[in-house]
C-alpha cells in the first residue's frame, strides 16, 4: 500500500504523541495523582512534563529523519492542504471542549493539578483526532 511523505508523517507523529504522553498520563495517573499534595501542580512534578515532551521530540526527529532518507518526494498537492485543514478544525472542536472543561474544573475543585491535567489531556486529545482525522481522510481518498 503506498503511502505519501504526508502519510508516513503523521504515523510517526500519533506513534510518538502515543507513547510519549500515554507514558506521561499512566506515571501521573500511578505516581503523582494517588500523593495528598496532588491539588498544586509542583515544580519537580515538571519534570514528567519536560522529560515526556524531550521523548516526543526524540521519536518525531528520528522518525521523520527515517521517512526523508526513504521518500524525498515531500511536496504537497491542494489534497494534502485540503486535508490537513480538515483535520485541524476537527482537532479545534475538541481543543475548544477542553479548554472550557478545564475552566469548569478549575471552578469546581481546588489547586491547580486537575485544570492543567485536564487542559494537557484534551490538548494530546486534540493533537490525535487531527492525526487520525487526517490519516483516515487519506485512506478514504478524499
């Protein structure tokens, strides 16, 4: 099955959004979540954040490094651009329910750990319906 540079990009982009912040929500969720002083977000909890964030970079550098030595054929055509904006209003829709969720959490609850987890869960949330969004529009064709 051919793929276009395109393509091939935003696998390598939902394989390391997958894995770099799946593993940063499963530590939150198993280390930081459970502790009493889990209402503020506290500065060597940071660390999960920027160590998650140097993992996406890492796998999305060496896998797209990957793609360009094996396709060179990286220009786009008005179906990529049609499709790329697609995919990004459908990830804005679910941005926009985020970020008004987490305001509603930081209304409702104290400290400020359950608004930014919120607010970075719905942001991952986004980033992967506009991937998959994408992705599936290329398989249909459109």
């Amino acid at each position: 099955m051919f793929m276009t540079f395109q393509e091939k990009s935003l696998w390598v982009s939902l394989v390391g959004l997958l894995v770099a912040f799946g593993g940063y929500f499963y530590s939150v969720y198993w280390t930081v979540l459970p502790t009493p002083a889990a209402k503020d977000v506290m500065p060597h909890q940071a660390v999960l954040f920027m160590l998650a964030t140097v993992v996406l970079v890492v796998l999305l550098v060496a896998g797209h490094v990957v793609i360009a030595i094996v396709d060179r054929r990286t220009e786009t055509d008005e179906r990529d651009r049609s499709i790329e904006l697609k995919g990004s209003r459908y990830g804005s829709y679910v941005l926009a329910t985020g970020v008004f969720l987490s305001l509603c959490t930081a209304v409702i609850t104290q400290g400020n750990a359950i608004m930014a987890y919120v607010l970075l869960g719905f942001w991952v949330l986004a980033q992967g319906v506009e991937i998959v969004s994408q992705l599936v529009m290329y398989r249909r064709g459109y």
